[in-house]
C-alpha cells in the first residue's frame, strides 16, 4: 500500500466510548447518505495521504479509545460563509489499545508507526484500564 496517515481528534463532549457511538448514530452528526462526519475549521494539507487508507483516532476524556476509516473530505459552507471541511468516516468504531493522550486543540496528524493496534476480535466490548492504572503503567513504560 502506498503512504498514508491518520488523524487523532479529541472527542469533546463524549464521556465514554458509547458516547461518541452515541453521538455519531445522530442526524446532526451524519452526512446526507448516512456515514458518519466531523466537521472541522481547518481542511488537512495531506488530503491524499488521508484518503489512502487513513483512519480518525478518538481520544475520550484523555485516553485513545478508538479509530474509524476516513472515507472522504467534503466542504461544508456554515451560515457564517466559512468554508470547512467535514471528516467523513465508516460507520464502524475499531476499538484500539488504550494510550494517555494529553489535551490539545483541532486534530494532528498521526504516523501509522505511532498508532496503537487494534484490540483483537473478541477484546472489542473490554472496559479499558482505569486512567491511574494505564497512567502509572504509561509512566514506567509497559504501555
């Protein structure tokens, strides 16, 4: 496969995993034809790396939770006449390993090598560590 990358992006507002699943099965959350988007201020520079198999990684209350297949970029006009770009994704949350994030704003990119792998089939529904416990394993480098 040839050079892409992936977005990481806070989930504001989500308490939980379910939040966001939650969130993304709303009208208001999803494009004409169903799939699931956000919609951000700033339209990524690296567009055809993102759409070479790129995915959007969901941190929740500090800890990456999950991932979703970028599918597409569209514009979006708002009421105000900005231009935005709305971050159109496969409907399916993969839940991913666990890992501290600390806050930031918007998305950045991130490296396939800095991603974190998939929980294996049948792991999905697996509460994630507490966040003391996953902080103090990241602390001494196990996570």
């Amino acid at each position: 496969m040839d050079k892409y990358i992936n977005l990481i992006k806070l989930s504001v507002g989500s308490d939980s995993y379910e939040d966001l699943v939650a969130w993304q099965s709303t009208k208001r959350a999803q494009t004409a034809d169903g799939y699931p988007r956000h919609v951000t201020r700033m339209w990524p520079k690296r567009e055809k790396e993102i759409l070479n198999g790129g995915s959007i990684f969901w941190v929740v209350k500090g800890v990456l939770t999950c991932r979703q297949r970028i599918i597409r970029l569209d514009e979006v006009i708002g009421s105000d006449g900005i231009r935005r770009c709305a971050i159109v994704s496969d409907p399916e949350l993969v839940r991913v390993q666990s890992a501290l994030k600390r806050p930031f704003q918007g998305w950045r990119y991130l490296k396939p090598e800095d991603t974190p792998p998939d929980l294996p089939k049948g792991r999905e529904r697996e509460e994630p560590l507490p966040i003391e416990l996953n902080r103090a394993l990241a602390e001494i480098g196990v996570l």
